[in-house]
C-alpha cells in the first residue's frame, strides 16, 4: 500500500510558505497595528477595509487564516464568516474574530458562525499571535490528515482493483468475474434480457509452450487477453478462467449478437503477431458461445453450456466458433 505516498503528501505541505493572513478591520489604525504586528513574524499579511471586499479576497487569495472585525459598516463580521462557511471551497478556512463587542451572547453568536476563535480588542499582540500560530498549526495539521487520507482512499481502491485482476493477463480474475457473472445473471433474469457467455481457449497452446518457453507461452497469453479486452465494450466483461483459457460475459447481447462479436475477435486473433524475443509468434483461438435460456437457473449452467460449445469448437478441428 502507498502509505508512503501520503506521508510525502504531509512533509511536502509542511515545507516553509509563509502563511497568508487575511486582516479585516474597518478601523485603519487597528488594520495597520495588526498588519504590523503579524508582518514583522514574516506572516504574507493582506489588510482589507470592508466585509464585501473581504470576501472577494478570501475566494481569490485563499487566506490560510482570516483575522475578522465583526463591526463594519457593509457588511458585518457574522455575515463575512457565515457566507465563507456556506461556500465548500473556503469553508475549511480558520476565521478568528476579534471585536470589541464584548457580551457573552457576541462571543456566542461569532462560534454559531464557524469561527474558531475569539479576541476581545483591545487585544494583547501576544496573545493575538499564539491564537494565530494555533489555529494555523490546526489547519495545517487538518490539511495534511486530509490530504493523507485522500491517498490513502486511492491507494485502497488500487489494491482492491489490483485484487480483482488477473496478474499476468490484466483482465479480471476468476472470483472476481464469477462474482460479476452473478451480478448480471441475476439482472438478466429479473428482466428477462439477454446475456452471452463466451469461452475462449488458445489452440495448442502447449506446443507454443514446448517450442518457445513458458516466458513467451506468457507473453502471448497476456498478447491474447489484451487483444481480446480491447475489442469488447465497456458493458462487457473478461476474465481468465484457468490456464489458456478465458471467458467473456456480454450483457444485452443475443446469440447472433455474440456469434458475430465472436468471430471478429478468431480473426483478430489469428492475425495478431506477438514480437517476442524469439520472433514473431502466432496463435488461434476456438470460442464456445452460448446464450441464457429461461431454463438456466444458475450462472454454472450458463457456463457450462459454453463449455460444452467450445469443446464442439476443439472438435470441429479449432480456430472457429460454435454456438
Ligand atoms: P487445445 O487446443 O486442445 O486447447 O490444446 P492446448 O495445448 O492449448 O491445451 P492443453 O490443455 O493441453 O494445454 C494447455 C497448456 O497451457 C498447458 C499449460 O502448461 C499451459 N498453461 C497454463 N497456464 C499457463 C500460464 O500461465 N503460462 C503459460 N506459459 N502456460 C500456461
Ligand atoms: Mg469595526
Ligand atoms: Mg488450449
Ligand atoms: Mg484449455
């Protein structure tokens, strides 16, 4: 698993950009003491004037924290707050009020708003700074776990996708297809709609075995699996039954449908040139095609009447379909 991943996630968003502060304050000489006072801690400090202008900021710059006046002539503190909070992209944004409204029931009403913290003016410089660098360091640390988590989502559905495949082919493995296989049989049954089973097997696939190795006996597998995975539409579904052998579940699609999918895929695979390191190897296809009939009370009987049509295929002398 990529757990490594989302720690470098976390190291990369620790890494020294200084922290852009948004000050709002309709008082000039509180905006320029705060200015000051966050400036010379080498904070990136953007002063604003006015509620409405506040929040074309926030949605621009994407301040790492707001410091926010609650009383101003425009638009006040609360309704600033309460707007960033309504809006997805900055409602993960600290907003530190600080006023001089000093009840109870003000203090109340700017938590009630979403913010995640208070300061009575006249502040003290040092107190507003260890608010600051406290709320920054929580909303770094909420960044970081987020983003963490956000990799760790992708790399849990890597793995449960990677559990699903076949390794050497990249089409679906057996009890994956098998548990797809029940999925749509029972779809195809409740709605009375047609669904296709087709099983392929190389011919005489041994003897590429014997005469090249099992290395290139892979390499044309995989060669065969991709070809054949490439050509089918994304409703369908490959996986590999056993060895050599591989089975395709079409969905909506009838007998003659499939019969005509079918050949197209021999042909295909009759002219596919595998380049390997020991020349350009060759191989067939035969493919046993049966249809759900109202009769097939569950997947294996579906399964195995297009086994028993690709036997017929082997029969028939190989390289051809049955159905
Ligand atoms: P037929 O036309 O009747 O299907 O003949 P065949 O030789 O293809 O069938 P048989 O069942 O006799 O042989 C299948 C061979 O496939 C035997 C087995 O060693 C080989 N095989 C199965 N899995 C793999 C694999 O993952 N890699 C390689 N290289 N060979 C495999
Ligand atoms: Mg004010
Ligand atoms: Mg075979
Ligand atoms: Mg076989």
């Amino acid at each position: 698993m990529q757990v490594k991943n989302a720690y470098t996630i976390f190291l990369s968003m620790t890494t020294n950009r200084s922290p852009v502060i948004l000050v709002v304050d309709d008082t000039p000489a509180n905006l320029l003491l705060l200015t000051q006072l966050l400036s010379a801690q080498s904070y990136d400090v953007r002063p604003v004037t006015q509620g409405t202008a506040a929040l074309t900021a926030i949605r621009t710059i994407r301040p790492d924290l707001v410091l926010l006046d609650i009383r101003m002539p425009d638009m006040d503190g609360y309704e600033v707050c309460q707007q960033l909070k309504a809006d997805e992209e900055t409602a993960q944004i600290p907003v530190i009020f600080i006023s001089a409204l000093d009840d109870v029931e003000d203090k109340v009403r700017a938590f009630e708003c979403g913010g995640v913290d208070y300061i009575a003016k006249p502040f003290q410089p040092l107190e507003v700074l260890a608010r600051v660098r406290t709320h920054l360091a929580l909303a770094q640390a909420r960044k970081a776990l987020e983003a963490a988590n956000r990799e760790l989502q992708r790399a849990l559905a890597r793995e449960a996708e990677l559990a699903r495949m076949d390794w050497l082919t990249g089409v679906y493995n057996r009890s994956h297809f098998y548990e797809l296989a029940r999925h749509e049989f029972a779809i195809a049954t409740r709605y009375e709609r047609p669904l296709t089973m087709c099983m392929l097997d190389v011919d005489h696939f041994k003897q590429i075995n014997d005469r090249y190795g099992h290395l290139v006996g892979d390499q044309v597998l995989r060669a065969v699996a991709q070809t054949v995975a490439h050509q089918i539409r994304t409703a369908d579904s490959i996986g590999r039954f056993g060895g050599e052998e591989f089975i395709l579940l079409l969905p909506n699609t009838n007998l003659p449908s499939a019969l005509t999918l079918a050949e197209r895929l021999r042909v295909t695979i009759a002219d596919l040139q595998v380049h390997t390191d020991r020349g350009i190897v060759t191989a067939t296809i035969s493919v046993g095609v049966a249809e759900r009939q109202s009769t097939d009370t569950t997947i294996e009987r579906l399964i195995d009447r297009a086994d028993r049509a690709l036997y017929a295929a082997k029969r028939q002398g190989r390289n051809c379909v049955v159905g």
